[in-house]
C-alpha cells in the first residue's frame, strides 16, 4: 500500500480523497493555487503546495508544477480527482515515467475510450448496443448531411474528444446542420484541441443510465450497479439516483453485463462509468465510458457501501478485488443533488462570489461532501459545484422526503444556488412518478 499521496485537485472531491487517504493511515499531499490558500483541502492535507495562479492552466492543469511538487513531497502516487488532468492520458504517462502510480487506468487504455469515436468502434466489435450514427469521424458537412438523412433527422453532432456537454449540436434539419457541423467542431477544437466530430441519432427524449466499474490489475471486473442521471440542464446532470427507478430486473443485468463486456475489452484497470442512454422502450445504447471518478460516485457508495476511492487506490497500489459479484448487494434508494453556484432563474448563469452564511443539513441518511464555509469565496475560475447533497432511505419516497427536508434546511447566501431548482423538481408530479427523461428541466420547469 502507498504511504503517501498527492492529491492533483481542488474542491470537494479533494477534500474527498483525503479522507478517504487518512481513514487508511495514508499521508496527503495537497496542491492549491492561490486563489484556494485557503480552501478546506489545504488545511485537511498532511503538507501542501502552492502551484501557481488562480487560473487553472498556470495550476491545476499545469503537469510540471504537479510533479514538482510530488517529488518535492516524495509521494508514491497521484489522484487526479475527477476534471482537469483526470482523463489527461499524457499525464498518466508522465507520472508513471517519473516513478509516481498514477491512481486510475493506464494510458493506453485511457487513449483508448477517451476517444468517443474509439470507444464506440470498440462496442460495435463487441456487440454492444451503440446509437446508430456514424462509422467514425465525419470530415465535412456534405458527408454530414447524407448520413443525417440515412438514418433520419433529429441528430446529433458530438467531439470525439468530448466533455461536459461541449462540442456538441442537436440538428433537426438539413439547413441548420451546415452551421450547426461548423461550430461543433470549433467548439471542439477550441476546447480539446481535437476538432473531431461524429454523428448519433438523437434519441428522443431518453433516460440517462450509467454503470458503474471496478477493475483490479488481474482483470476481475465487478459493476456496482446503475445510477440514472437523467434529470439535466443542456446535458449536464443536475440530479442523480440508483437504482434507476423504471429499470426491470431483466435489462439491469442486460445492462451491467454490456458494461462489463466493454470495461474487459479495453484491458482496463480501476474505476470507470459505463454511459447509456435508455430509450421509451426501454432499449439501451452504449454512449462513452469515463475513465475517472465520477461527480455522483457517493449515490452508488450509499446503496452499495463500497468506497469507490478507497477501491480506486487499493486496485492503483496492486491489491486484486477478492469479493465476487455477488457479494455487492444493493440496498435501497441513493438520490444526489448538485448544489452549484447558479442562477436558475437566469439560466443556470454561474454565481460566484462570496459566501457569508453556510449551514449544511444532518440527521438521517443525510450526506454532505463539500469544501465550502462560512466564510468561503467561490472563484469565477473553476466549476460552478459548491456541494453535493445525498441522501439514502428504504425508499424512492422517503429518499425524495429526506431530500427536501435537507435542502429546506440548507441556507448558503448571499450568492444564488440550484437548491430552489432541486426543490421544485423533487415536487414535480412527474419526478415523483418517475416520468423524466432527459428533457425535463427544459420542458417543465418555469
Ligand atoms: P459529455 O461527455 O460531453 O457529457 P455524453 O456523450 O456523455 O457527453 O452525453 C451527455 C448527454 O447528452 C447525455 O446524457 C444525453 O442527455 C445527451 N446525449 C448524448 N448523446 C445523445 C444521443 N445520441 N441522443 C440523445 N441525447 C444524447
């Protein structure tokens, strides 16, 4: 086992890492830029390093100022977090070139299914269900609207490289498509420095679904279930639960199973997301895999409780998962609400600023990962996410129950949060009947 580690990230999922690193008797090592002195990871860390400005390519992103100051605190290993340099497969191969154990998969395997159009090549070999859409990349929009019309309109535009909902373009029609393959892949370039882009159907109003992973060195590869992540703003989650409530016995295990298939085939090691989405008849299609932790691992830790980052750094120092698949037993109903620095009348705008009152909820099935306090400023440089809220309860009912009840008791100000937005959503009699698909925010709420 590792006897120290750096942690190559801000925010909650930092101060996540360290916790888990300290209730194993492992040194931490955070690194912060100077926006984030004084940031709650910096204090919870065993040593800390400042690495630059608050602008993440000067820190956060920047690979030399990392590894310097892993080998100034003479560290075994890195955890990316998820973000920045999580899914960066040269990273990867840095710190295994400089004797540091990346904590993730390797990078091979990280090039692999960090390309979508890869990835989806890999599921078809493999009989996975994919979208139908293009075989490989499209080069022009010409090529782009012959394909669009073979496997008919809506579609949609994706980067290979893609992320965070960027790169991407929903077309209804041969006109807009011209303007809508252009700035896709613009936006693609201009994010990922790869202006690859592909085609999918655009499936009409389908749930979210996604597996997750763990992987050993020797290849035992176990799922721990769903999580349904269809409650999004511009196809970013906003709202995630496990199980997924409308999931029959029967394609759950369809589902893992094509996860797992798919995980083997790319020779992965660690933790990873299967994504799929779930159409009205209840037919899967493989989207992408995310190499990395995911923002929503704590609703898969509650149902099944399993550390997800206490596997990821057993698996990274050599350890093989000694438990079968049956061994992880679900129990009842995980739901997580992202509390981001937003404004949900203004269109989800960013909100940062400073934070005067911060009282987090308790009691009952209650969870709060956050860095945030009295006293904190949320910087306009980094993700909107201040908190993630996740409760677990017997029931779908009173996990939406618990739910409200703590984000009632939540008050963060003066900024504006989502926790407004989350409350009308968990009253929506739609969200109640489990009748959302990925759609909901845009259709029905004001
Ligand atoms: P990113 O990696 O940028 O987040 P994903 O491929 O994971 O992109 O897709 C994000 C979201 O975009 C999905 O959850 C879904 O809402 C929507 N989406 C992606 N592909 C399709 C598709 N073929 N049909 C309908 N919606 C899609």
């Amino acid at each position: 086992m590792f006897s120290k580690i750096l942690i190559a990230n801000r925010g909650e999922i930092a101060l996540r890492i360290i916790r888990a690193c300290q209730e194993m008797g492992i040194e931490t090592v955070a690194v912060f830029s100077e926006a984030d002195r004084d940031s709650a990871h910096v204090k919870a860390a065993d040593e800390a390093f400042c690495i630059g400005p608050a602008s993440p390519a000067q820190s956060y992103l920047n690979i030399p100022r990392i590894i310097s100051a892993a080998e100034i605190g003479d560290v075994d290993a890195i955890h990316p977090g998820y973000g920045f340099l999580a899914e960066n497969a040269h990273f990867a191969q840095v710190c295994g070139d400089c004797g540091i154990t990346f904590i993730g998969p390797r990078p091979e395997s990280m090039r692999l299914l960090g390309d979508k159009v890869a990835a989806r090549e890999l599921a078809i070999k493999n009989k996975v269900p994919v979208v139908p859409g293009s075989d490989g990349e499209i080069k022009d929009s010409n090529e782009a609207i012959k394909l669009a019309n073979k496997i008919g309109y809506p579609i949609i535009i994706k980067a290979a490289a893609g992320g965070g909902g960027r790169g991407m373009r929903v077309v209804h029609n041969d006109m807009s498509l011209h303007s809508a393959f252009s700035s896709a892949k613009a936006e693609a370039e201009a994010a990922f420095k790869n202006g690859t882009v592909y085609m999918e159907k655009y499936i009409v109003e389908p749930r979210h679904v996604e597996v997750q992973i763990i992987a050993d060195k020797a290849g035992n590869v176990l799922h721990l279930y769903e999580r349904d992540c269809s409650v999004q703003r511009r196809h970013q989650k906003l709202i995630e639960e496990s199980p997924c409530p409308i999931l029959d016995e029967a394609t759950r295990e369809e589902l893992c199973k094509n996860a797992i298939k798919i995980v083997k085939a790319a020779n992965y090691e660690n933790a990873a997301t299967v994504e799929f989405l779930l159409d009205k008849n209840k037919k899967f299609y493989f989207i992408e895999v995310n190499t990395r932790v995911q923002v929503e691992h704590p609703v898969t830790e509650l149902v099944t409780g399993h550390d997800i980052i206490k596997w990821q750094i057993r698996i990274a120092s050599g350890e093989t998962i000694k438990i079968k698949q049956k061994d992880i037993k679900h129990r009842g109903v995980a739901i997580e609400c992202r509390v981001n620095a937003e404004d949900p009348s203004r269109g989800f705008s960013p909100c940062p600023g400073p934070i005067n009152e911060f009282i987090a909820p308790g009691g009952f099935g209650v969870r709060v990962d956050t860095h945030v306090h009295q006293g904190s400023y949320i910087s306009p440089h980094y993700d909107s996410m201040i908190a993630k809220l996740i409760v677990h309860q017997n029931t779908r009912e009173e996990a939406i129950a618990t739910m409200k009840r703590a984000l009632r008791e939540f008050k963060i100000g003066p900024i504006k949060t989502t926790i407004p937005a989350h409350l009308e959503i968990l009253s929506h009699h739609m969200f109640v009947k489990n009748q959302v698909d990925t759609s909901f925010i845009e259709k029905h709420m004001s």
